[in-house]
C-alpha cells in the first residue's frame, strides 16, 4: 500500500493522498479511480487504513450530546437563546434547568443577557434547530474566570488523549478549565495563572501540527509555573471541571 503524504501534513483540494484501494476515505477525502483525494484544505490525518483531513478553519457544526459553552443573546417567554459560536443559535429551555421555574418568573434571575454557560446538545433538528439543557451534572452557568476561543478543530489537541493535555495544564497552573466542543474555552484561576494557561493553550492550537508538541508544552509550562510535571499523571478530567 503506497501513501503519498504524511500525517498532520497540510494538502489542498483535489491533492493525491494514496494511490491505493486498501486505504478508506474518511472525513475530507474521496477516492477517484484508484486513488484516495483531499476534498478540503486540511491537516491530513492517517489512523491505520483510513485517511481523513481535519479542516484548519470552520465554525463549529452542532452535534447531539456535545458539551459546549454558550453565551446568553435573548430571554425568551420559556427560556434562553444563545450564540454557540455557530452558523445557528441554541434555545435553552426554561424545563431544562435543575430549578422549578414558574410561569411568568423573571427569567434574568437565573439566567442574564451575556452571561455564560456550560451545556449539553440535547436535539439538532433537520431545520438546524438547536435544544440545550443545564440538567446534567456540571453543567452550569459560569462565573468569573474567562472565556477565549480557539478554532474548533483544534479541539481534541487541546483536550488530548484520554484528557492529557488539559489536565497537564491544570496540573502546572491549579485551574479550572472546560473545553467546549464549540472552541469556547473557560479558564478560572490566578490571574498570573489564568494568563499562563492561556498561552499555553494558543500554543497547542497554533502548533497542533506539528511533532513533539507535548514535550513542549511541558517545558513551557514548567519554566513558566516551576511546577514539575508528570506526563503519567491523566487526572480525572471529564470536560467540565
């Protein structure tokens, strides 16, 4: 089996990526002939015989069940709208709270215009309509700290395998971090912390491409903290700590 490209390697629309039928197209790609090609300008991304590319920009496409951080646009008669950092806005329902909510309640009491919160995808109609709920454990609105994004495709990088790569910047910085689906991120800590988590964050997603990228996030997080790292160390992240 011949491929034609490298892993993380960047390609364009059209570009050859292996000359082979026992590779499998994946997200991105399609085969022509004998041939498996980009469909998009990606980061090419080889997982045993399937080929896919990861997009380097878009925003943010709603899935069922994907945690994401919104932001309060509108109060309406039964609930909230927010803006998910997506071509479409969410509903949040006023029965998808942990609190009875009564008829007619002042709704800005729970939640406000602009404020944040931390929800769960419940349905994402044909229609790209888009229901959230707070009812889950975590889930939430969030309080001081702040809010940065980051392009949603460098999501996984951020949070790493298994919760790695966050859980190795909470570990150095003592932050609290939730790393929306969405690329909305909340960071919560010491100010000089939060700014160190911050860095190194837009590190992982200005770098993700490139090799050895843990190995210099622990070295920039250790000179910047002194905090020793153990890269054996997983945590317990669960994306909403």
């Amino acid at each position: 089996m011949s491929i034609l490209v490298k892993d993380k390697e960047v390609v364009v629309p059209g570009e050859a990526l292996a000359d082979d039928l026992g590779f499998i197209p994946g997200y991105g790609t399609y085969r022509f002939n004998n041939k498996l090609l980009a469909s998009r300008l990606g980061l090419v991304n080889i997982e045993g015989k399937v080929i896919k590319t990861i997009p380097l920009a878009g925003k943010y496409l709603p899935k069922r069940n994907d945690v994401v951080i919104g932001r309060v646009i509108d109060i309406l008669i039964s609930g909230w709208r927010c803006d998910i950092n997506s071509p479409y806005t969410a509903v949040l329902s006023s029965k998808e709270t942990p609190e009875f909510i009564e008829k007619n309640d002042d709704l800005s009491r729970y939640f406000d215009l602009d404020d944040y919160v931390v929800a769960k995808i419940t349905n994402v109609t044909s229609q790209n309509l888009i229901d959230l709920t707070v009812r889950d454990q975590g889930l939430r609105k969030l309080r001081g700290g702040r809010i940065i994004s980051v392009n949603t495709h460098k999501v996984p990088r951020i949070i790493g395998k298994k919760g790695s790569m966050v859980t190795m910047i909470k570990q150095a910085t003592n932050c609290r971090i939730i790393v929306g689906q969405n690329g909305w991120i909340y960071v919560d800590g010491e100010p000089q912390n939060e700014n160190i988590a911050v860095l190194a964050i837009n590190k992982i997603a200005s770098e993700s491409h490139l090799s050895g990228l843990t190995e210099r996030i622990k070295e920039f997080l250790e000179k910047e903290t002194g905090v020793k790292i153990n890269l054996e160390d997983k945590g317990d992240y669960n994306g909403l700590q």
